[in-house]
C-alpha cells in the first residue's frame, strides 16, 4: 500500500512539474499551443464575488492525477513567479544562529507604503522535514503584499536532525526577531497571521493556537499580536493512527508513538486550543491521502467545543495541493481574503471595503 501511495506522489510531482516545464516551453514556441497550463487569477473579479467559487468533486483521486498528468487541470500557482517592480524583497535575513546553522527569513513589503502595517508569516511545508521559505513562495507573498500586509517567509530547523520543539523554538525566535525590527521592516508587531500549507499549516495553527500556553517553546511571545492563522491542509492530531505511523512523523517526534506518546501529544494542535485563543482557517480536501482530512476534522470539533471562532472549507473530493489548481486556487484565496477582511484588515483592505 506504501508503495502504491508513494508511486501516486510521484506521478502527482512529475506532473506537476510538467506543467511548468511546459509553460516555459510555451513561452519560448509561442506557435505550440495545447490549451491552458498556468493561468492568471482576476483577483478584483475574485475579491468582489459574494461567495467562493463553486467547484466539482472528483470521484476519486486518480481522475484528479489524469487532470493533472493530461495538463487539462489548469493552475493557477505559478512556483518560479517574478517579483514585480513596486515590491521590495530583503532575501536571507538572519535571525539566528543555531548548531552551526544560520536560520533567515525572507521579507516582502510594498516599496511606496512606509507605514507599519499587519504581518503575514508564511511557513512552508515539507512534512517537517524538507521544504524552504523560498521562490516556491513568491507568488503567495505577492498576492498578500498586494493586500496590503508585509510579509516573512521564514525557514526553521528540519526534523532530519532536529527534532520536535526545535523547528517551534525557532519560529518563536523568528517572529521575536521580526518583532525587534518591526520599525526597519514595516510591521505592526501587534498584529500578526501565521498562514501555511501541510506541515507549514500546522505549524502556523499550532504557533498561533500554543502562544498563550505556559510552554517554554513559545516563552517571550505576546498572544494578544496573533489575529489569527490560515491553515491549509495541515496535521493536526498526531493521535490518529494513520499519522503517528506515518515514518515522517516519527522522524519529526524522535521516537514511536507506542514507546512515548508524550510528543505526539504535545505536538499536535487540537491539544493547545482554548477558549482564548484567536480564529482559524481551516482549508482540507477529502481526497488527500498525504494527510488525511480527519486531521482539520479534529480540530474544528476542538474550535467548536472551545467556541474558538474559525471557518473550515472542507473541499469534497480533492486531494492535497489542491490549492495550485483551479477553481480551488480561486476558492481558497477567496476564503483567505475574506478571513483577512474579517480578522485583520490591512489599511488597503478596510479602504476597499
């Protein structure tokens, strides 16, 4: 069953690169034309819309993996996206030094806005273990720059070598740093969202949710700054069976879940919400068989028992990474706009409303 699964990802990431690969291709022979590949967002069509975009479920995974592999599943995430002329980004910036690691942060903001605005940090995903803040995220920190937020894309300690609480040791550090110069960077330290997809949406639920926690891992932070978090498709109940025996949860913890349930628990994010805490956005797809959608499924039953505000777009049969294809790329930037008009409108969202 593994093997089967780990075949499915490979097939799904190929394709996926086929559809950039293509692109360029396209861009170089503009007489070889097979039909949409990756394709612009209208986002004032978008943000004006009174309801997300509708879509159709597929009816099972391997009709999403045909889209996909046949590139008549158009995206609408463009990973090797050029930075346009009016935002300024400050690449690598160190805010520590760690086991012989410099950990950096990567900042975008508007280059004519001056003023502090609201901060966006953007984890990234990789299943704890792999990934990195950069290129792959640019077009995400266009689309919030260009709302009116600055934005961080930090990257933190994998699991590889450095196990649980270390990656949340170091985004703690991370968003303290940003905090320290906000006034260099144009943040308003008072007001931040973390945002992430997979293990980066987790991490950005667990670091919002367990900021006002007593746990040395998040010592110094101030949870009245976190507005809130934007996760989408994330892990957050290292309880189930099929996530504490996935290998990279094991790897990310140090040890099997029926040697020590101590870190499972502690590191899962239904176990640090309160009635306190600040809202969610959950975004998960019912087809993903990289983290299973029971995982959002807990934690909104968590939010609602606690009456913790938060909104869950439970996407019926779609699968993970579904965000950089159409419509559910729409749909989830609908979601993100409007849960960032609700909870924490930047300057140009409050003027546009």
């Amino acid at each position: 069953m593994k093997q089967i699964f780990l075949a499915l990802i490979t097939v799904l990431a190929l394709s996926l690169s086929s559809c950039v690969q293509h692109q360029e291709k396209e861009l170089k022979d503009s007489k070889e034309i097979f039909g949409p590949r990756i394709i612009a967002i209208n986002y004032d069509s978008l943000y004006h819309l009174e309801k997300p975009p509708a879509y159709k479920p597929f009816p099972m995974y391997g009709a999403f993996l045909f889209g996909v592999a046949t590139q008549n599943l158009p995206m609408v995430y463009n990973p090797k996206l050029s930075l346009p002329e009016n935002i300024k980004k400050s690449t690598d910036v160190i805010y520590k030094k760690t086991d012989g690691l410099s950990l950096g942060v990567d900042i975008y903001s508007n280059k004519t806005d001056k003023s502090s605005n609201p901060l966006i940090l953007i984890i990234h995903g990789g299943y704890w273990k792999a990934g990195d803040k950069g290129e792959f995220y640019t077009q995400r920190a266009i689309e919030f720059v260009e709302m009116g937020y600055t934005v961080a894309s930090i990257n933190y300690r994998l699991s590889t070598n450095h196990k649980f609480p270390a990656n949340i040791e170091d985004l703690r550090d991370g968003i303290l740093f940003l905090i320290e110069h906000a006034k260099e960077y144009n943040i308003d330290p008072s007001q931040i969202m973390t945002y992430g997809i997979s293990a980066g949406g987790h991490l950005a639920a667990f670091m919002t949710l367990a900021a006002n926690s007593d746990r040395e891992y998040v010592k110094g932070l101030n949870p009245s700054s976190f507005k809130g978090a934007i996760s989408l498709y994330g892990i957050h109940d290292m309880s189930l069976t099929i996530q504490r025996e996935h290998p990279f949860t094991e790897l990310y913890i140090g040890t099997s879940y029926d040697v020590d349930t101590t870190n499972y628990i502690d590191a899962s994010t239904t176990q640090h919400v309160d009635q306190n805490d600040p809202p969610i956005l959950l975004i998960h797809g019912s087809l993903d068989g990289s983290v299973s959608v029971k995982n959002s499924d807990n934690l909104a039953q968590v939010l609602e028992s606690k009456k913790v505000p938060y909104v869950y777009d439970r996407i019926e049969g779609w699968p993970h990474v579904m965000d950089f294809f159409s419509p559910i790329g729409e749909r989830t930037l609908w979601q993100i706009h409007d849960f960032l008009q609700e909870y924490m409108p930047s300057e140009e969202l409050k003027n546009k409303k």
